[in-house]
C-alpha cells in the first residue's frame, strides 16, 4: 500500500516568532491615537486561499490602529468574502482586465491613502500601489514581475519556506506593529448569513446545529484532487457509522464532480454545490464539526473558522499553504517527487502522491475528531 504520513498541524504554526527583518514605523510608538486619520490600502486581490492568510494582517493593523480607515483591493470575484472580514472599512473591487486595473488604479488616488500594503508582489499590484499615491508603500523585497520598483519600502523574507501567514505578517511587523502570540482570524459571521444557511439546512430535513461533516472535492489545480472515488467511499462509511449525511460544499463550477461523487455513493449526502454564495461559507463551515478536502481556499475558510481540518496534500507543501493553527491532520505520501509545486504531474504512475492516500487512511483520522467534537485553535 506504501507509506503515508499523516502530519498534525505543530504549535508553531499558529504564532509568529522572531524579529521584524527591517522597521518601518509608520506612525512613531505605533500610538492608536497617532493612527486615527491614516488611510491604508491593502493589496491583496486574489486568491481565495491567500486572501484568507491575509485576515491577521487585518487584525493586527486595527488592534495596533484602531482608529485607521482601512480599504481591502480584490477581485470582484472575492469581493463578497472580503465584506464579511472584520476591520475592513471599504471592499474596492477590481476586475480582471488591464483597462480595469489601470482605471481603478487612476481612481484610487482619490482616495488619498497614507500608505499602500502589497501583499500579491505582481507587477500589477505594485504599479496599483504606486497609481494610489500613497506616499509609503510596503511589499516584499523578492516581489515578482518588477513590483518592488514601486515600494518605497520592501521587506526580505529570511526563509522562503514559511507559512504564508507568517510571511504576510512580516510586512505588518515591519511597520512597528506589534504582532500576538496567536494570529487572529476573524469573520464577521452575520444573522442573515448564519439564517440563510441554517434554511438551507432545513430544506435538506437536517439541522445544521447537529454534527456533520463537510466535504470539498475540488481544487484550483488538477493535481491537487484527491480522487472522486476515494471521497465518495469516505463519504459512506462515514454515514454508515454515523448515520449522518457528509454535506459536499462547492462553487457551480464544482457541480460536476460533486454529481459524480453523490452517483458513486451508496449512501445519502447532502449536495450543497452552486447553493452557497462565497460570503456564507464561513458561516456555514463555522457549524462544522470537521473537514475533509483537498488543498484549497475552503480548506482556509474552515481552519480560519476553528474547524477540524483533514486535508490531502500532494504537489503542494503543508508548512508553506497548510491549514493554519493547530489540531489540523494534513495526510501526505512519501514520493519522491512531492512536493512538486506543478499544475501537471509527470510522475509514473500518475498522481501517486494522491493515490496512495486510501479511504481508510482519511476515516481512521475523522472518526477521533467526530468523537472529540472540539474546535482548533
């Protein structure tokens, strides 16, 4: 069967050690008072995983500046989950195209923003940054495609192989933000949000304040997809044991896999693709008693929210983009090749980081938690 690791989620992945690499003290003793009238604009427009690491650089700006307006810059596409962050002033949604970016860019410098925080390192971030006419702007040194040519101020990552989260975080200590032991994330998890979901839940005969499992099959990349047959077997013997139905989440572009997942199934499920908008999913995964997933942004969404998380990793690095915090269990296999950070797989046989992670291997790990029903921190 070959060797398969199951890694839980250590300690420190859920703080933030060491010194800033460089200060920039945007306001002299980081007072609160100091910081009322500053204006800060925050770069971050996609994607859904990395928008979700961004939520403790939010925090630690409001509790170090309460005081300060803070703008978030995402694609409109995001734009829906950005609104349900808390500490966030104004959501400025961008689309996808060169004329969009360039007259957004134009419009922003309106806005009058004290300092710009490129969190994406792309040569349109930054020339976004620069158009805003903040007279500090902030981003990594490493940044890609030219970006640091806009800062006025960048930042060195001493160690590509960190969490994104604490990576983002370097850029919030180096504005003399004292950083907590424990990053924060925090959604604002809305009545309308939290009745809409339960509803849902009631039209599919189960309440949502019972345990249940929740169950994402997709992924950006091909690589990342555990296989279908694999979740739907979970799927059964986890009904079977329980005699709950797994609640299979995921976008209308998702419908297919899920389909296929429920007709491979011998047991009930939920199908709740295309049903959720993005901006009730953390209110929907926040009543979650556990996880199971590929890597991908609702697996942020649900560690972000304290749930359990059971991921399947592959081509990807659990210490760069693993669920964040701890009590998370990341399964992974011993292939030679992985991690391989590759979109196509070109190993033989194919996608055997994957494969090699049976069913049993993800029941073994679920069943515990279903047991424990306790959050993460």
């Amino acid at each position: 069967m070959g060797w398969v690791g199951r890694w839980t989620v250590p300690s420190w992945m859920g703080t933030v050690e060491g010194s800033p690499v460089s200060s920039v003290n945007l306001i002299k003793g980081g007072s609160s008072s100091a910081s009322s009238d500053k204006r800060i604009l925050l770069i971050k427009p996609s994607s859904l995983g990395d928008i979700v690491h961004t939520l403790p650089v939010v925090s630690a700006i409001k509790a170090q500046w309460p005081g300060s307006h803070l703008t978030w810059l995402v694609k409109r596409q995001w734009a829906g989950l950005v609104e349900r962050v808390e500490g966030i002033d104004h959501v400025w949604s961008v689309d996808p195209t060169a004329r969009s970016w360039i007259t957004q860019g134009l419009a922003l410098r309106a806005e009058r923003f004290d300092l710009a925080i490129d969190l994406q390192g792309l040569f349109r971030s930054g020339i976004l940054a620069r158009l805003s006419g903040a007279p500090m702007r902030i981003g990594f040194a490493n940044g890609r495609e030219g970006s640091p040519w806009f800062y006025t101020h960048r930042v060195s990552v001493p160690d590509s192989n960190i969490h994104a989260v604490d990576r983002y975080l370097l850029l919030a200590a180096a504005l003399g933000i004292s950083l907590p032991g424990k990053a924060r994330f925090a959604f604002r998890l809305l009545d309308e949000d939290l009745t809409a979901v339960r509803e849902l839940f009631q039209r599919h005969d189960y309440s949502i304040d019972k345990p249940w499992v929740a169950m994402n099959v997709g992924a950006r990349w091909l690589t990342k997809r555990w296989p279908l047959t694999s979740f739907a077997a979970v799927a059964d013997q986890l009904y079977e044991s329980y005699r709950a139905p797994v609640v299979i989440i995921g976008s209308a572009d998702d419908r297919l896999d899920v389909d296929r997942v429920q007709s491979l199934m011998t047991r009930p499920c939920m199908n709740l693709s295309g049903e959720v908008p993005l901006r009730c999913l953390p209110a929907l995964l926040s009543k979650a008693t556990v996880m199971i997933t590929n890597d991908s942004g609702p697996m942020h969404i649900a560690a972000a929210c304290g749930v359990p998380v059971v991921a399947m990793f592959g081509p990807t690095s659990a210490t760069r983009t693993g669920p964040y915090g701890t009590g998370h269990h990341v399964l992974t296999t011993q292939v030679s090749c992985s991690p391989c950070f590759s979109r196509v797989c070109r190993h033989d046989p194919e996608m055997e980081c994957l494969t090699r992670i049976t069913p049993a291997h993800v029941t073994d790990v679920v069943r515990p938690l279903l047991a424990a029903h306790v959050t993460c921190q």
